[in-house]
C-alpha cells in the first residue's frame, strides 16, 4: 500500500497525551464526559484538563490554556463554543501539537456564518501543520489504546472489544451512527478495532482514513457508512479504495440514493444516472463491497475478518437437519453461489465411508443422529478432492449426539486447508455459547442459513475481488 | 485530439455549449469511432452532390448553433432515396428552420447550411452516453435502446477510464445482454466492436474533460463481424478544467 504517510492520522489512536480543552465539572456535559473516559485505568497515556474556570476537573489538574502545561501534548480534544474555536487554535498552534478532534457543531453544518468560522479554523491548522477531525462529530474510539473521546456515558453506549481473532474498523459520517454501531457492536460479539466519526470532514477525510486503516494491522475490514462525498471527493475515494482492495476487504453503507443530479441534467445519460447509480459503479470498480444496511454489513465484514478471500464460488453445505440445508443451499444459490453435487468418486467414497441412511449430495445430510466423525469423514474428503472452494456447515446442537467436538473438527479442517468456513447454528442459549467458542476458535457462525449464505457470498465476492482471472468462476449470473 | 480542442474553442466563442452535429462527427472520427459517411452542404446544388457522392438514401439535418433540438425545429429529415427529394429536403428545412425562429423570437443562423449523413441500417439500438458527476467524475453508460432504457432503465456505469475487462462486465450487467448475444435464432452482435467504442468513448473523455455530457444514441450494433456505427451523437461541453 502507496497511500503516502499516515503518521499524522496515526497520533488520533496512539496519542501518550492528551488534553480536552472545554474540560467540565457539570454533570451530564460533553466535557465531562469525555474527562470521565480518560480518567478510566485503561487509558495508559496522561490526561489534562483545559479551561480557565477550575483548577481540577474530576480530579485530574486543569490548566487555563495549553500553554500553562509543561508536558507534551499529542492530541487537543475541542469541546468549546464554536465561536471560540479560533482562539484555541492559536493556542493548539502556541503550544505545537499537531493533532486536534473538534467535537463543537456550530460549524458549516448550520449555514455561511459557521462555514466562515469553519474557515477560520482550516487556515490557522494548515498554517501550523495541525490534523483535525470534525468539526461536528463525536471522534473516536480506539478499543485497543483506549482513546475515547465518544461524549456518551457507557451505561447508555456500550463500547466494543477487540478480539483477539480478528477485528474490523469503522468510518461514518454521522456520529449518532457512529453511537449506535459502538452500542451494538458491543453486544455483537464482533471485535472491533476502531471506530470514526468524521463529521464535518473539515480536513481528515474518508480517504486519509482509507490508507490509515490500509495499513493498520489491528484491522481486518475496513468499513464505512456514508451519505455522500464532497466535489470530486468520491473520485479520490475511488482512486484510493482501487489500490486497497486487493490487499483488505473494504465495505460500505451509502444511503442518500438521492435524485438531486437527475434534475440538474440535461442529456439522456445525465437523466437516467443520478448519483447513485454512479456511487454504486464506482464501489463495484474499485473492488468495494456496498451492502443494504448495517446487519448485512457486520454479517459479511465477520466472515471477511475471520476467514480467508474464497478462491472459487463452488460450496458444499454440510448439515445435520435436512430442513436447514434446504433452506441454505436455496439462499447460497440466490446469492449467486454455485452448489455442485459430489463427483462420482466422490459419492462413491462417501457411500462407502458413511451411514446408507445419510443423504449424499449437495447438500450433504449426515442426520440427526450425526457425530462429529461424519461431519470430520466429509470435510477430509472434499477437501482431499478439490471439488469444494468453500463449506457451509450446519451444525444444530439440540440433538445430543453431536458433542462439543464438532467446533474442533470444524476449526481443524479450516486451519489445515485454509479454505474459508461459515457455520450456521440455529437455537437457544446453548447453541449462542457454542457460537462463541466457535468464533473464538476463528470461525464465523450465523443464527440463520440466510445470514451464513449472504456471509459466504461476501467471501466470494472478495475472493473475486482479490484474485480477479485467478478465481475460478463456475457460474455465470444473470444478476450483477 | 488538437481537433477537439478547436472545436470546443470555437463553440465557445459562439456562445455555445454543445457542438454542432458536424463537428461531434469530426472529434468521433479523431477517435477512430466508426459512425456513417458525412458532409455539409449550404446550398440545395451543393446537397445533391455531396449527396450523391456519399450514396444514396442519405439523411439531412439542420446546422446551426441557433437549434439544439433538430427535430423539434422541423430540422431532420430521413431516408432521402434520389437528387429531387434532396432538393426538397433542404428548402424545407431552412423554411422551417426560418419560421422556428420567428416562433422562438430570434434569428435562426442559416449559413452553415445542413449536415448530410448516410442512412444508417438499422441494428440493434445501443445509448452510449457520458455523465459528469459531482461527486465521482465522468462516467459512461451503456444500455440497449428503445423500451430497454426507456422504460426497464436497463443500463450501467464504469467510471472514466476503465479497462477492456469493466466494459465486458458492464454489458453483462444488462438485463438485455442475451439479444447482445443473440437469441431465438438471431445471430450474435458485435460485441467487441461496440467494447471498441466504449473505450474510445473513454479516452475522449479523459483526454478532453471540459465534456460534461455526451449522448451516442443512437448507436447501431450490428452482427458479429460487421462492426457498430454511432449515428447520432451529442457532446456538450463545459469551461475548460482538468478534472482527473
């Protein structure tokens, strides 16, 4: 990755120090709140607090300006009336640090008075060299540093875990977005690596944060919700994103299908693009994975971040209900997957190695009375034949014959082959646990065959992606 | 290239930003875009000449930076078969032409006469088209014509420039892309000349940015072997500026 240097970006994750300007006692405030997420002990780095009313805030020291503070400063976080911003520039500059997150609105967002201000503040940063994100955000959260500078109590907003398997990054545009994917992702059991709100984007935009997280080996995905780009920002987002996705999965929420550009146009092809249809090229063009919404983006982004790009679109759904496997195979060849049946030798092998009563074909039913051996005697055979790029294994746990041992098994053939697994496990409490030291283990695992099918597409989808000629294509879609 | 540039300078000076029929053509052509045989005349004589010269049935249009849309000014007329309708064709038009403006309040601009074009054979009818977004750039649309992207909008989008492969994609992203490969018996089209002049379309595009949108529609397709004509095409322009 040729992105150029993202040492400035780097400093908003690993800053060793910080100071929130606009520091607050009063309960409830956005200065206060952000204070409170520093002062926590996993945040390793210094913490001080700026603003020429107190003298200490939640007990950590408070200084009148930055320049009353002997130590260094790697970061200044804003959370000052809009109209005072400038003044703390001067003072951001006086010091020298190089990095600040305005979190204040007040800005472009609210019309030509803000945007002058907004201004102000841009030329007084390029001047001095100073990196901002926002203004009119909420800022970040690293969940491996600990910078957090969400104004969100935890107890309303959960904040998510890394995992030590594999994790994704965000980027939104909106920062309530950007709230409620931290809430979320926090239940979801997804390890999250970073979290973004950009807002404003008056200068740390999609594609600085692109070739960061490029680059960033705690993430695995890279994803982004976004409503739209500035003039020729979406040009620039599609250069950048060219030269990523071949190295890492890139996903996105675009909302905004908006019909603005129709009516300005005045040819045929002008009339029948709008905006959208162009975005939607341009992410297919450069290799970025556009989904609906939210639930299909943190189902793909899991399975991209676990698993291995698929070298072809050939998958067997192994199963132990039929029902599921229908259910499955239906949605896989929906999602434009090809389902081929085992070979001959193949059958034939199977038939000598399982149960006469086990369904041999694709799917693949090894019954309700199933234990890990059958799923392990299929897996060792299809793997051994090459007919397979990719499996999809139903593992339902309400029968008690098949043991804790199937997560094993499943984990063994995935890391030895180093073909891409999904597995679908429908149920209860039980079966949730068993879909966690699934996971933990470094296989994705989906409540329902459709989640599993659309999370096994994405693995093709960026296999495509990633090898282009090389993937072995079997079928043709009639569907883009 | 240098073609163009004079073209769209011109244009601009008159105070226009489209290109006359006659000047699209010749940039098409600078391009190597494969489009039927084309002259000007501005005299009904110098009509049936240059008629003639290029064989008959020929079509005949208005020229002039006054009218935009030629049909609507009473300005086209197709399927001319020997010298006298030639002759007929081209008093009709400048009189209809002449009484557009008096409806529209200005004076039609009569001197550069009419653009003759051979009549095309009808293939199977494909819009290429260029769009400039605000966000994202130039991009180029291709889809079939008629009910296809009348009413289905059956079309896609590559950003400018893209490869032989995207253009190959973006055909079979279509809805219509089986009669491309011919169905029911009909022979297959030429795909790869129509892929030609996708990428040509995309090199003009990228080498003359001030383009902000362009129709070829229609563009005829015909079967495998026998190439692809653009026969109508529509260029508008903006101020000069080196976008990408």
């Amino acid at each position: 990755m040729n992105c150029g240097s993202t040492e400035s970006i780097d400093v908003f994750f690993n800053a060793k120090s910080v100071a929130i300007y606009g520091a607050s006692a009063s309960q409830n405030s956005v200065g206060a709140s952000i204070v409170q997420n520093f002062i926590k002990p996993q945040y390793t780095g210094k913490v001080f607090a700026v603003n020429p009313k107190y003298k200490q805030v939640l007990g950590i020291p408070c200084f009148p300006t930055l320049q009353d503070i002997e130590d260094p400063i790697d970061l200044v976080i804003v959370a000052v009336p809009a109209r005072i911003t400038p003044r703390v520039f001067e003072d951001i500059a006086a010091k020298g640090v190089k990095a600040s997150i305005i979190i204040s609105g007040g800005f472009s967002e609210t019309g030509p008075i803000g945007t002058e201000l907004e201004n102000e503040v841009v030329d007084l940063a390029k001047k001095h060299g100073i990196r901002i994100i926002g203004p009119n955000c909420i800022g970040v959260v690293d969940t491996l540093s600990h910078i957090d500078t969400f104004f969100l109590p935890e107890y309303r907003c959960g904040r998510p875990k890394p995992s030590n398997v594999a994790n994704i990054s965000l980027v939104s545009q909106s920062g309530a977005f950007a709230a409620a994917i931290s809430d979320w992702t926090s239940e979801l059991g997804l390890g999250v690596s970073k979290l973004i709100s950009l807002g404003n984007k008056c200068d740390v935009d999609d594609d600085d944060l692109l070739c960061y997280l490029a680059d960033d080996d705690s993430t695995q995905v890279i994803c982004y919700y976004t409503e739209g780009y500035d003039q020729d920002k979406g040009r620039t987002f599609f250069e950048t994103a060219s030269r990523v996705t071949p190295h890492k999965p890139v996903l996105v929420v675009k909302s905004g299908r908006g019909q603005k550009a129709k009516a300005a146009a005045s040819s045929h092809t002008g009339s029948l693009a709008g905006s959208d249809k162009v975005a939607d090229a341009a992410y297919r063009q450069s290799g970025v994975i556009r989904v609906d919404n939210f639930e299909h983006m943190f189902d793909a982004a899991k399975a991209l971040a676990m698993q291995h790009a698929a070298l072809g679109d050939r998958v067997l759904m192994v199963t132990n209900g039929g029902g599921l496997g229908v259910m499955t195979t239906d949605a896989l060849e929906a999602a434009g997957l090809a389902i081929p049946s085992p070979s001959n030798e193949l059958t034939q092998i199977y038939k000598e190695r399982l149960p006469a009563y086990c369904a041999i074909g694709n799917p693949i039913d090894v019954v309700g009375d199933a234990d890990s051996t059958r799923y392990d005697i299929v897996f060792e055979e299809a793997i051994k034949s090459g007919e397979y790029d990719m499996f999809v294994v139903g593992m339902l746990l309400q029968t008690p014959s098949l043991s804790m041992e199937i997560t094993n098994v499943i984990a063994n053939h995935q890391r030895q082959s180093g073909l891409p697994f999904v597995v679908v496990s429908m149920g209860g409490g039980f079966t949730t646990k068993a879909g966690e030291i699934m996971e933990l283990m470094g296989v994705p695992t989906y409540a329902t065959g459709e989640k599993a099918a659309f999370a096994a597409k994405a693995l093709a989808q960026y296999g495509e992606i990633k090898y282009g000629d090389e993937f072995n294509k079997t079928i043709i879609s009639d569907k883009p | 290239m240098k073609e163009a540039k004079k073209i769209f300078k011109t244009a601009l000076e008159e105070g226009r930003t489209f290109v006359l029929e006659n000047e699209a053509k010749d940039i098409m052509k600078a391009y190597g875009i494969p489009i039927p045989a084309y002259d000007t005349a501005v005299t009904a004589d110098e009509a049936v000449q240059k008629s003639k010269a290029i064989g008959y049935p020929v079509v005949l249009k208005i020229l002039s930076k006054d009218v935009l849309h030629k049909s609507d000014a009473g300005g086209v007329k197709i399927n001319l078969r020997n010298d006298d309708e030639v002759r007929k064709a081209f008093t009709e038009i400048m009189t209809n032409a002449k009484n557009y403006g008096k409806e529209k309040g200005i004076e039609v601009d009569l001197s550069r006469g009419v653009f003759i074009s051979d009549f095309a054979d009808m293939g199977t009818e494909i819009i290429v088209g260029v769009t400039k977004d605000p966000q994202f750039g130039h991009a180029l649309m291709a889809g079939l014509g008629g009910i296809f992207v009348e009413v289905l909008k059956d079309v896609s989008f590559r950003l400018i420039p893209f490869t032989e492969n995207d253009a190959r994609e973006m055909l079979k992203e279509l809805k219509a892309y089986k009669i491309l490969e011919g169905i029911r018996g009909e022979p297959a089209r030429d795909i790869d000349s129509l892929i030609g002049v996708m990428l040509s379309v995309s090199k003009m595009i990228a080498e003359n940015p001030e383009i902000t949108e362009l129709d070829c529609n229609p563009t005829f397709v015909y079967e495998k072997g026998k190439g692809t004509l653009v026969v109508d095409a529509r260029i508008l322009i903006g101020e000069s500026k080196a976008s990408h």
